[in-house]
C-alpha cells in the first residue's frame, strides 16, 4: 500500500515520476489527436501506422547492433520506427488515392505486410550473436521497467511539444473534419492540414511505444475519444475530455505498472482507459445505459399516466396493474379504483388537450409530424400561445376552415 501510494504522488523516485508525467503528457496528446482523427473516420489508420513502426524498430536494432555492438539506444529506434511509420502511412494513403481499393483494404494490406515483415526481422534478431535482443519485446507490449532517466526525458519532452502542437492547431483541425470544402473557402489548406494530422498521429504512435507498445498504442488513440463523447456533443469539449482522460489513463497505467515489478505498462494503460470508459458507458448523464434506463421508464410512466387519465376521461374501464399504479402514486385515484376529485379534474384537461392535438394534426400535419411527444407533455410546453389560442377558437367555434 504504502508503494502504491508513493506512486500516486509522484514520490517513487525520478524516474517514475518523469516516465508517469510522459505517460500523461502522451496520453493528453493522444486523446486529441485521436479526437480529430475520430472526427474524420480515420481512426483505424492508427492501427496500420503502429503495426508499420515494427519493421523500422527491427532493422534500425540491426544497424546499431552491427556498428556499435547494441541496439538497443531509444532515439535510434524510434527514428526508425518512425521512418518505418511514414513509409506504411505513405502505402496507406497511395493505395486508397490511386486504386479503386477503399482506405479499409489499404489498411488491413499494409498492417499485415508490415507486421508479418518485423517479425520476420525480429526472428533475424534472435539468430544474431548480439547483446539486448530481449529489450524489443517492450516495444511491443510497453515498458517502462529498467528506463534510463535521459529516455524518460525525451519521451516527456517530445510528449509536450506534441501536444503543444496539436493545441495550437486544433482549430484548423475541427474545420477540416467537418467541412474540408468550407475550410478550403477560409484559406485552409486542406491536404496539408490533413497530411500534418497524419504526421501528429504518427508521432504519437512512435513516441508511445515504449509506454504503450506497438500493438496497444491505437487504444489511446481511440478509447479517451469515444468516452468523451458519452459526456458531451461540443467537438472541443470532446477533444479537451480526451486529453483529461488520456492523460488520466496514462497516470494510472503507469503508476500501476510501477507498484509492482513484472507488471506491462501498456495494458494496464489500456485497461485504465477501458475502465473509464465502462464508467462513462454506465453513468453518463447523456448517453449512459443507467441514464438510458431511467429515461424510458420516464417516459413509460408518462404514456401510462395519458392512457389512464383519457381512460377515465371516456369512463373507460382500466385493466393494466402499471397504469393503476402510476393513477394511484400521483394521487389520481383511490385504492378501490375510484376517481379522486383531482383526477377527475386531471383527466378533463387530459381530454380537451386531446382534442386540441387531434386539431393541430389535422390543420398542421407537416410540423406535427415532426413532434414525437404530443401528448406526454403539457401542450404549453410544445406549441406556441398563439397556436394554442387559434386550436381552442377553433375548437370551441367547431369550424372547419383552416386558418
């Protein structure tokens, strides 16, 4: 307890603080960039970008490990994985532009390929009489075990300044997802913008795997995004929740990992972010299951309540137990079923607003289409006082004109 404590506040020594702060930083920057790449259905790319980092990784390893002996330098490794990122992205975007394959083809062709070609070279890697062969396997599924502290450094370092980068261009970035040809109008160039999204999303992917691993790191690109949209419709509010939560899921994946020695950073990364998701996919006000729930019995009882009180309104008989509860719990009616006054005063405005309703769709079928709570509640509440004034004329001259 008392390590996992030490942990949450930062006090498990340099190193896990800086890589806990990078893994934050990482996660904010690629809550975003994931939010923008969401917005423009381009989500899976991520996964294509990260399997590709494997060949680059294997072959920059092989180099090193021929020149100096071990390959096993971070910078090294990551420019190749980076470069090896760029080509894959390159194939991605070639493939889809000039073929008649869509970009999901191109997607699966290019991660496959890639992916079967690192591990070809990662089984070179293993026949090789070099030292640090098994330092790749945290590449792949995370790390952060046996970090140096100029490796923590870099990765806090180049987590900021990518998401520094994103912030600043986070404006140009919603107008292209949602409307390239009204950015185009404002001065935006669009395929700039949207190569330099994909850039971002590939520095995300490099600088992530030694946090998060190759094959994890599409999950924090896309997890923190989809959560935040269970919260909120406003498209920077999205992208400022993914930051919060990636950033959040960062912090506790690696403290987790920390605690522990033996434990993967990535999947506990990946875990912490499913967790808030879960939490997201069961309590949101919004769009929550539990909100969901509540919201249709909601609107159950208020259907009950209208066909009861219209019941008793036509001196209907009512059969259904729901209907009778619902009567009784609002006061409506007694325990022997008799009419109180003041549901006999509720079921004789329930009746004369159904009378004004059944006038409105007659004499304004178009925008009563439209209307998918007629009925449920208070009219007053849904038409205007002048409409409701000409529906009660109306009703009590019995004309048959239209307005």
């Amino acid at each position: 307890m008392e390590a996992w404590w030490r942990a949450l506040i930062f006090d498990a020594g340099y190193n896990t603080s800086l890589v806990t702060l990078g893994a934050m930083l990482l996660g904010g920057g690629a809550g975003m960039i994931g939010s923008f790449v969401l917005l423009r259905k381009r989500s899976l790319v991520s996964d294509a970008i990260s399997h590709a980092t494997l060949p680059g990784l294997a072959l920059a390893f092989i180099l090193m490990a021929l020149v100096f002996g071990d390959g096993r330098w971070m910078p090294g490794l990551l420019v190749g994985a980076g470069l090896s990122a760029a080509v894959g992205l390159w194939a991605v975007q070639a493939i889809s532009h000039r073929t008649r394959l869509g970009e999901d083809a191109a997607i699966g062709a290019v991660l496959s390929t890639f992916f079967g070609l690192g591990v070809v070279l990662l089984t070179v890697i293993q026949s090789m009489a070099v030292s640090g062969q098994a330092g790749l396997t945290g590449y792949l599924v995370g790390s952060t075990a046996g970090m140096l502290a100029a490796e923590a450094q870099l990765i806090a370092l180049c987590s900021l300044l990518l998401a520094a980068g994103i912030f600043v261009m986070r404006r140009d970035f919603l107008m292209v997802c949602f409307d390239p040809v009204f950015a185009s109008t404002n001065g935006v160039r669009v395929q700039r913008v949207d190569m330099l999204l994909m850039l971002l999303l590939l520095a995300v992917v490099v600088i992530g795997l030694r946090i998060t691993g190759l094959i994890l790191i599409v999950a924090l690109t896309i997890i923190p995004p989809v959560t935040g949209r269970f919260w909120t419709d406003r498209p920077l509010r999205v992208v400022a929740l993914a930051a919060l939560l990636g950033a959040l899921a960062g912090y506790l994946g690696v403290t987790l990992s920390s605690v522990r020695e033996g434990l993967p950073t990535g999947p506990l990364v990946v875990l912490a972010c499913f967790v808030l998701f879960l939490v997201s996919f069961l309590l949101s006000p919004r769009r929550g299951i539990l909100a969901t729930l509540m919201a249709h019995q909601r609107f159950k009882r208020r259907v009950h309540l209208r066909q009861g009180l219209l019941a008793m309104a036509r001196d209907e008989a009512i059969f259904d137990d729901l209907t009778m509860r619902v009567l009784r719990r609002q006061g409506f009616i007694r325990r022997d079923g008799v009419a109180t006054p003041s549901g006999w005063a509720a079921a004789r405005d329930a009746e004369h607003e159904e009378r004004l309703w059944a006038l409105y769709r007659q004499y304004y079928p178009e925008e009563s289409a439209q209307l998918d709570h007629r009925g449920l509640l208070p009219i007053e509440r849904v038409l205007s006082p002048d409409t409701i004034m000409v529906l009660e004329n109306r009703l009590m001259m019995g004309r048959g004109a239209h307005p």
